[in-house]
C-alpha cells in the first residue's frame, strides 16, 4: 500500500511535497541504521515502500515546477498603451 495516494500528490503544493519528503527520507535513514547495526527492521518491507514514495515526490514537485513555467512562457505580454511608446 502507497504512503501517500495519487489524489493527495495533487492536492499538495510544493512546500508540503519537500517537507513529506524530508520525513521520509528521516524514516529511511533510520530504517539504514537498524540494518547497517545488524538489527531486524520492524517492516523489511517498508524500505521499498519509502523509497519509491520519494522518488514520486521528486517527479511530483518537478512536473509542478514545469507546469508554472509552461504557464509563465504562455502568457500574453502586456500590450504597450500609446502613452507609454510617445514617452520613449
């Protein structure tokens, strides 16, 4: 089971993506020091799990940023008034 749904990824801004993120990265690096000490994780499972949730906040947060800047290149420049052109 997901640590986090499809439907929740769409909801979150950006902001809330880093900081899950940098919860799971917490929890994996905690999950490292009990099999790197030789003790058994409680769920052996769970590192698969966080690390593939991380990996789909990371592409999450950057087909976010590309949309923002698709969104920038799209928009309509701003039409000069004929005041502003007599002025320079």
């Amino acid at each position: 089971m997901a640590i986090i749904s499809r439907s929740d990824f769409k909801n979150m801004n950006v902001e809330q993506l880093n900081e899950k993120m940098s919860d799971l990265k917490k929890e994996l690096m905690k999950i490292n020091t009990q099999i790197s000490t030789g003790t058994i994780p409680e769920n052996p499972g769970r590192v698969k799990e966080v690390k593939k949730t991380i990996a789909r906040i990371i592409t999450v947060i950057s087909i976010k940023k590309q949309q923002k800047t698709d969104e920038k290149k799209t928009a309509k420049p701003v039409e000069k008034t004929k005041e502003a052109t007599k002025k320079q």
